[in-house]
C-alpha cells in the first residue's frame, strides 16, 4: 500500500452514510467515534444516516451487546434516519435476517465468474507456499482459479465442500481517500480471497459490501484497521455494479487509529475504552461527545470546547487528520467538566440525582421522587457543587455531608492527616464562638465574620490552621464545597454538633 499523492475526492450529493457494529462486546469509545463522524457528516450535509447491525458471527455476537449498542447512542443522542427501531425501504437492518440476499448475490458472482469454487485447505495452502520458496504465511496462491470440473467432482468425492473465492484483478487498486488522499495497492498484493464458507455462510467481506450496495450507502467512513480491505471492497463493488446491484462505488474515509497509553492502540480491555464506565464516573452526553469529536478532528485552533450543533455547522470528514489521536482521559474530564458548568442548575441537578442514590445519600433517583428536605439542601448547595466538580460522579461526595443529618462525619484519611496539634482548641474556639451566634442569622457572610474574629483575630491562627480543622468536622473531606455556605445549608444545630463530634474523637 502506498499514499501516492494528496488527493481527496469531493463528497456526493445527498450524502448516505452507515454505522454498522458488530454486537461482539461492551461499546467502546473507536466504535462510538466512528458513529459520531458518520453523524455529523450525515447532518453537516443534510445526507441520511443508516444504522445497521453486522450480526452473522453466531459465535461472538450477542443480543445484550446488541442492546448496548442502541442504548449507548440513545444516551448520547446519537440519532438515525434509517435502521434499527426505525425502518426504512432497504430493511431489514439486522444482517442476521438478510441471508437469503447473500445467498442470491453469491450465485451471480460465481455464475458471472467473478468468484470461483475453492477447495484448497490452510495447510495445503501453506504446503504449496513452502515449495515454491515462499513463506508459509505468504497466503493464498490462486491454485484454485482454474480447476477442472473432473477436479472438482474429485474433490466433492472426498466429501469436501468448497469455499468461494472472489477474484482480483491483475491490476494495481487505486482510490482516493476522504481523510488520507490517493492509496495505491500493487497488483498481487492482495490474493484472491473467501467470500462465502465452506459450510456456505457468508464472511463480512461479502456481506458489508453487498449491505452498503443495497442501501445505496455512497460515503464510506470507518477505522484505519479496515483500510486493508479497502481494495477488495472496491473490487467487489465493480462486479456488483457490472451485475446491476450496485449503482455506484462510494468513496471511503478512513479515520485514525484511537491510541491509549505507552504509544499502544487503545483495546477493548483498556478501562479508557469502556464507554459505560465513563458514563458511570459521571461523564455527560455533551462532555464526552466533545471530546470523542477532538479524536482526530478539530473545530478550530484554540477552541477545544463546543456543542454538537457547532460540531456539525463546521463539520466536514475531509479536515479530520490521518495521524492516530491519542485518548487523554484527564483532558476528557476537563472538557466534560466546561460542559457540567454549561448546565442549568435545574439539569444539572436532575442528571446528578441518580448518581446521588447509587452512592447512598438520597433516597430516590429522581428528582421528583426526592424527600422535600432532600430537594431543598440540593438546591441550595447546587450554585456551591456545580463549578467544582468535573464528573457527576463527584457530586456525591461534594454533598453527601450536606444531606446527612449525623452529628459526626468520621473524616476521610486524607483529611485526617491535615489536623494538626492545633486542632483541638480551634474546634473549642469555634465552638465556643458558634454557640453564641444567632440562629435567625446564620448566614455565610456573619459565620465567616464570626469565625474571622473567634480564631484568626484573638486566636491568633492562621487562616489555614483556622479553618482546617472546621471544614474536616463539618464535611469530613479535605475538599468540600465552599466552608461557610455550607454551615448555613446545614444549620446551627447539626454543625455544632458535628465539631463536637469531630473534637470528641481527636
């Protein structure tokens, strides 16, 4: 394969592009960034996107990975115009339910003599390569092309039942590609290859090119890792097309590879890759698909943060880079926490409710199903939480001392380990200062006043020393949501209590 010069192909009219996954596992940030491009061409260009499963591998497909799929996209808003749960005039969208169309093409192929009738076994492949001088693995050698019908009857006596093998040309495969220019493959680079297995199920390289033959699929955008196919496709796409069932060849981009740590193609057993454990550290929709769009493509220099809507006003497959993208999660989290930041605090509180009940400190996991006291500490503690959390995942920690009605907060190791010797009379002085403040106004500003005076002023503490051991004994974490606001949310009776509580157990 070689890149021969840089040219890219216009983008046809009325845009048709696919997604169309295999349910063989756990959805996984490749296959969701390919669905992302092929949505945002669809829509930038106001084409059709089509939303298909590749389910023939009766042993690695399953419906529950199947069902993952079309949930992940329904999460992230991942929308299509034909497919699954939709329909459209190409069904049905299932490969698994279109055997009979295989069936039928793979008989004008090998009626046409474009594929032939191969009964050649791997080791007698590799057998005829080490004789011939060749490595074993140097592939398929042809042998079968030109068979006789004798030879084929002595075959079938053997009891063996031939494969089909479509036949490339003599020819070097030449195409243009959307994001990586002209691709050159030699002639007898690529060996003949199987279409349809002896025991006469068909292979992907048959069915996806006879898929996207039949649903009129003009734009073909995918992975690196398929790229090698790519000459084969194209030449079965001329058959199909001498052969009346396809009506043009579709032009092909394919997107960088998605690397993980130590320079390593991000694999499926990668935790980065797993799209539902980011979804269960508490990545949003718009923050994670932010992101997944940075993975090769970019809106602009210097903006890294942007909607969907401006993905696809500025969208076009032809800008998005050949080189592999790196996945850095703590730059995905940064971007995912703009976005928490972008939320109205009304939906930034519905969406972290369910995180709130996994982790045990409300008591529903929706909004409306909340206790009243629930909703209004919330509320309050909503303008506090918001700008300082970058997963909804953290909002539990952030609030969970606000909602808790104990007395004491046993504090976390880290926080322990900021007491210092000091600890005790501050919490005396503090208490002794709180004790005689006024309920009907305990509010932040007069608290932080009060406690300003009580340890900095006449304790003679230093802000950090001052504070310190308060915010441990009323959220129990190093880090919490702002110290006095959260003194008011709580009230005067459970944050006195808990810096008893905490001076108690020093």
């Amino acid at each position: 394969m070689s890149e021969a010069e840089n040219t890219k192909p216009e983008l046809p009219e009325n845009v048709r592009v696919r997604f169309c996954p295999s349910p063989t596992g756990t959805p996984h940030v490749g296959m969701i960034r390919t669905a992302l491009f092929n949505w945002a061409e669809a829509r930038a260009t106001g084409g059709t996107m089509v939303f298909r499963i590749e389910d023939t591998d009766a042993e690695r497909d399953s419906e529950d990975s199947y069902n993952q799929i079309v949930e992940s996209l329904r999460w992230l808003g991942i929308d299509w115009d034909e497919g699954i749960d939709v329909g459209g005039p190409h069904g049905p969208y299932r490969q698994s339910q279109r055997s009979e169309l295989y069936k039928d093409v793979a008989a004008k192929l090998l009626e046409a003599g474009y594929a032939y009738e191969s009964f050649s076994t791997p080791d007698e492949i590799k057998e005829r390569n080490l004789a011939a001088g060749r490595p074993e693995a140097f592939g398929y050698d042809g042998y079968d092309r030109n068979l006789s019908e004798e030879q084929k009857a002595a075959f079938r006596a053997e009891g063996r039942q031939p494969a089909l093998r479509l036949k490339m040309p003599d020819e070097d495969v030449v195409f243009d590609d959307l994001i990586r220019g002209t691709i050159e493959f030699k002639a007898g680079s690529v060996p003949d290859y199987v279409i349809v297995r002896p025991n006469g199920d068909p292979l992907y390289t048959l069915t996806n090119p006879v898929d996207d033959a039949l649903m009129e699929i003009n734009v073909v955008l995918r992975g690196e890792d398929l790229l090698s196919s790519t000459p084969r496709q194209i030449v079965l796409y001329r058959y199909l097309m001498e052969l009346g069932i396809a009506k043009q060849m579709p032009v092909f981009g394919h997107m960088p590879y998605v690397m993980g740590q130590g320079n390593k193609k991000l694999s499926k057993r990668d935790p980065e890759s797993n799209l539902f454990n980011h979804r269960d550290n508490g990545f949003i929709r718009e923050g994670l698909l932010n992101y997944l769009a940075l993975l090769g493509w970019s809106i602009a220099p210097d903006n890294d943060v942007f909607s969907m809507d401006e993905m696809v006003a500025k969208f076009d497959v032809r800008d998005v880079k050949a080189n592999p993208a790196r996945f850095d999660i703590d730059k995905a989290i940064s971007i995912n926490a703009e976005h928490i930041r972008m939320l109205e605090p009304a939906d930034f509180l519905a969406r972290a409710v369910p995180y709130l009940h996994r982790d045990g400190v409300v008591s529903a996991e929706t909004w409306d199903a909340l206790t009243d006291r629930e909703r209004e500490i919330l509320t309050a503690s909503a303008e506090l939480v918001q700008p300082r959390v970058r997963l909804l995942g953290e909002v539990a920690g952030m609030v969970g001392s606000l909602l808790s009605e104990e007395g004491y907060i046993e504090p976390e190791d880290d926080a322990r380990k900021t007491l210092k010797d000091s600890a005790a009379d501050v919490l005396d002085k503090a208490i002794a200062a709180l004790e005689g403040a006024d309920e009907a106004n305990w509010k932040a500003e007069p608290l932080h006043e009060l406690l300003n005076v009580a340890l900095i002023d006449e304790g003679g503490y230093k802000p950090r020393l001052a504070f310190g051991p308060v915010r441990v004994a009323v959220s129990g974490r190093r880090v919490s949501p702002p110290l006095f606001e959260s003194m008011e949310i709580l009230g005067k009776e459970i944050t006195i209590a808990r810096l008893k509580g905490l001076r108690a157990h020093l």
